[in-house]
C-alpha cells in the first residue's frame, strides 16, 4: 500500500507558495501533497491563515536594505525590495488590498522601518505616513497584473493598460498626451522610478 502522504508546516507553506496567491485554496494545497482536509486544518485553521503564513515566508526570503547611507537611500532600497516581493508572488497585492490577512513579518517589517525612519530624525508621525505611502505606492503597481497562468507579468499589465486608454487619448490635453503615452507603453519599473523619486522629494521637502 506504500506509506501515506507526511506533511508539515514548512511543506504545507512551500506547496502554497508553488500554487500561487491567485488560486490559493486548501483543497489545492491538499491535492498537490496529497492529503486530506482535516490534515492540512491541523496547522491552519483557514486559508486565510494558511495565506498568512505563506507571505510570512516571501517577505522573509527578501534581503532587506538597512539604513546605512540616509533616509533617501534607504527609503529607495526599501520600495524596490518591497517591488521584488510583489513581482515573485502574483496576486500578493490583491491579498493585501482586501484585507484578507495580515502578515506578522509584513508588520515587523514595516516597523522596522519606520523605527529606522526615526533613527534619521523623522516625528513618529511622518514616519507612519512614509512607511503607509510607500508600501501602497509599490502595491498600486500590481494590483492591475493578470492572475498566475494568465501572462501574469508587469508587462500584461502595462500591454493591458495601453489598450484602455488608446480609445480615449484624444481627451487628454495635447501636452499631457505624449507623457500619459510613454507611461503606458514603456517600461513598468521605469514609471514607477519616476514616481517614487516624485514622492522622495516631497519627502525631502517636508522634512526641510
């Protein structure tokens, strides 16, 4: 009859993060090891739960930057760490977008980064607010990418903008259109560089 399927923690969390967020399920995650319901709800009560414990996993398999060379400087390496998490995992940014988990190592890490924000002289205030608008800057981005399967890939995202808004350039003004236009064909990670420096220099201009 051979042995019967041994699962854990560390496998459960491993078969989920090879599913992907977008077709998470704990019937999936059974299926792929094969084992039953009842086992997999001995280490997880729900799949929100189990979801959870998955992104605990990614965010701590991301190297983090630590704050060596000024505020600027680490803010940028933190938002491009934050860009790698969501580009590994697919549908990630949905996950947090409906509220559906929340992740302890997401928690320690955005706290840390705020108590590095303090180290460089930001109130506790402005540190909250950088660590909030940095992160949702960063989630925006992929909140439109394709589910797993599905091209899910930056580059899907941006084709599919393109072809949104190409109907409707005309209503723009002459000069906001060539701008909008290489917004939306050109590179992802490009954009987005331009408005995280946007948003570092109203950091810079608020902390004098």
């Amino acid at each position: 009859m051979g042995r019967p399927p041994v699962a854990d923690r560390d496998a459960i969390v491993r078969a989920a993060l090879e599913i992907g967020f977008s077709r998470l399920t704990v019937s999936a995650v059974g299926e792929r090891l094969g084992i039953s319901h009842s086992t997999l709800y001995r280490y997880f009560k729900s799949r929100d739960e189990l979801a959870a414990a998955v992104v605990d996993h990614a965010v701590q398999a991301i190297e983090w930057p630590l704050p060596a060379d000024g505020w600027r400087s680490f803010l940028t390496e933190t938002a491009w760490a934050h860009w790698r998490l969501h580009d590994a995992h697919p549908g990630l940014a949905r996950e947090i977008t409906a509220l559906r988990l929340t992740s302890p190592a997401l928690v320690r890490r955005d706290n840390e980064t705020g108590v590095h924000l303090l180290g460089f002289g930001f109130s506790p205030e402005a540190a909250m607010l950088v660590v909030d608008m940095l992160a949702e800057l960063v989630v925006q981005e992929f909140l439109a990418t394709p589910p797993d399967g599905e091209g899910a890939s930056l580059d899907a995202s941006q084709r599919r903008r393109r072809e949104l808004i190409d109907p409707w350039l005309d209503l723009y003004d002459p000069r906001l259109r060539p701008v909008l236009l290489g917004a939306v064909s050109g590179s992802a990670t490009a954009w987005f560089e331009r408005k995280l420096a946007l948003f570092l220099d109203g950091v810079a201009a608020r902390q004098g």
